[in-house]
C-alpha cells in the first residue's frame, strides 16, 4: 500500500527525481490524448505521490514538449519543462534499462510497489546461460518495452493494422540478445502482429529506408496458399504506419536489414 503522501499537499515544491521519473513512466505509457487530469491513471498516481491530478497532468505534457515526435508534428506541450524535466528526459533517452531499473526503485520508494506484477510474465521473456539480469529485471524491462512500443503504435500492428491485444506484439528491431542498452528502447521497437513478428525476427520480412515492407526472396516461391500470398507477398512495398512517438530509429532498421533479414 502506496504511503500516506496525499495528507501532505506538495502544491508550489520542486517536484522530486523520483516523482518525476514515475510522471515520466506514466507519460511514455499513455497517449498524448489522454494527458488530463481526468485520467484515472493520472489520478491514481497524483493520490500516490502527493500532487493534484492537474499537476501530474501538467507534468507530462511538460514531457511531450520534450518529445521530438511530437515537436515534428507540430504538437506541442506547455513548453515549461523545468531542467529537472530535461535531465530525467535525458536519462530514459540515454539508457532506458538503467531508466526502468531508476523508475522501478522510484515506484518502490513512494508506492512500496512494483511497477511491473511478480506474476506478469511476457510472452517473449527471453532465457539462456548468458542471461545476466535477474527473472524480475526482464520483467520489469520487457514490461516497460511493451507497455511504450503499443502505446506508440496505438497497440495495432505497423505492417497490416490489426489491433487485437492478444495478437499484437511489441518487437525488438536490433535483437535482445545483441545489444543490452537497447532492450528497453522504444525507437528499438516496432508493433507488428504475431504473424509478421515472427517473419521480421527470423528475416523474413524487413523494413526499408523509406519505411516500406522488404519480402525476403525466400518468400516467393510456388504454389502457395493464399493466406501466404494475402498477408505477406501481396504486403511487399507497403509503407509501415508510423508511430505517434518514437519512430523506429534509423541505425537500428539498418542493423536489421544487415544482419537479421534474409535477402
């Protein structure tokens, strides 16, 4: 059970760091439509941490000011972003995994609470011998990845539009396995249904400079079923819906053409 903070009204306090890094956690998880003091979420969390919801509100669009995403868009926050702001920004920006591992120990500090259940085990929780975070770190950055890539991507799938929550998945562009700052990076990400996941991870599909669908050679081959020809032949060329934030980033689309797709 999160502390009594609420009795004590903070209105008008610099906001601590790890306030800020809980609002921060909040913003990357909820969409920019959804930055209201109405929000149950935003009053949830306002309750746990002792400020008003129009505070925690006000906080993360401070945040999306931030966001360059957004700042392309044309879509603006408050623009009062304090250094405070801009320095936890930074951090996430830098290295998400030491973020997630910041924020969770923020979250257990003001909330006594995990931020991601023992009991959440995601589906592409990875395993091995050369595995060096502990069962709960995984969780807690394969949870943090998920929760950012689908709410970037509107939980719908980037190649065919499919948003069905059970079939839709958040999905590394560089490999878990081969870079470790990366794993928690949501512009390392991209939400792809389960049919397309697979077929990008093992390089069969990938995604072109100009953010169209390449189909592997290893693809066209005859006879094939229609569903083969309807949801991936026929998808070659497509342009990927792009993300609210976080655009899949650049390097990281080329890592996966060099050495995960298969021309």
């Amino acid at each position: 059970m999160c502390r009594r903070l609420r009795e004590t009204h903070m209105t008008g306090e610099n906001w601590t760091r790890d306030q800020l890094l809980v609002a921060l956690s909040l913003y990357l998880r909820t969409p920019f439509g959804k930055l209201h003091a109405r929000n149950p979420e935003i009053i949830a969390l306002a309750g746990r941490i002792g400020r008003s919801p129009s505070a925690v509100a006000m906080k993360c669009c401070n945040f999306a000011s931030l966001d360059a995403t957004h700042s392309a868009r044309g879509v603006k926050g408050l623009g009062n972003a304090s250094a405070a702001d801009k320095e936890a920004w930074n951090a996430f920006l830098s290295n998400p995994v030491s973020f997630v591992e910041q924020m969770e120990t923020a979250k257990m500090k003001l909330c006594a609470e995990p931020v991601a259940p023992p009991e959440e085990r995601p589906s592409d929780e990875p395993n091995g011998p050369t595995e060096t975070f502990s069962v709960q770190k995984v969780r807690l950055i394969q949870s943090f990845f998920r929760a950012t890539v689908l709410t970037s991507y509107d939980s719908s799938c980037a190649i065919c539009g499919i948003n069905l929550p059970e079939l839709v998945v958040a999905s590394h562009i560089i490999p878990w396995s081969q870079n470790v700052i990366r794993r928690a990076d949501p512009t390392n990400g991209i939400a792809l249904c389960a049919l397309h996941d697979q077929a990008f991870d093992r390089g069969l599909l990938t995604i072109g400079r100009d953010f169209a669908v390449v189909i592997s050679k290893r693809m066209a081959y005859e006879p094939c079923s229609k569903m083969h020809r309807m949801a991936l032949l026929d998808i070659e060329g497509t342009r990927i819906t792009l993300p609210s934030r976080f655009w899949p980033d650049a390097a990281a689309l080329e890592y996966h053409r060099k050495f995960v797709f298969s021309a």
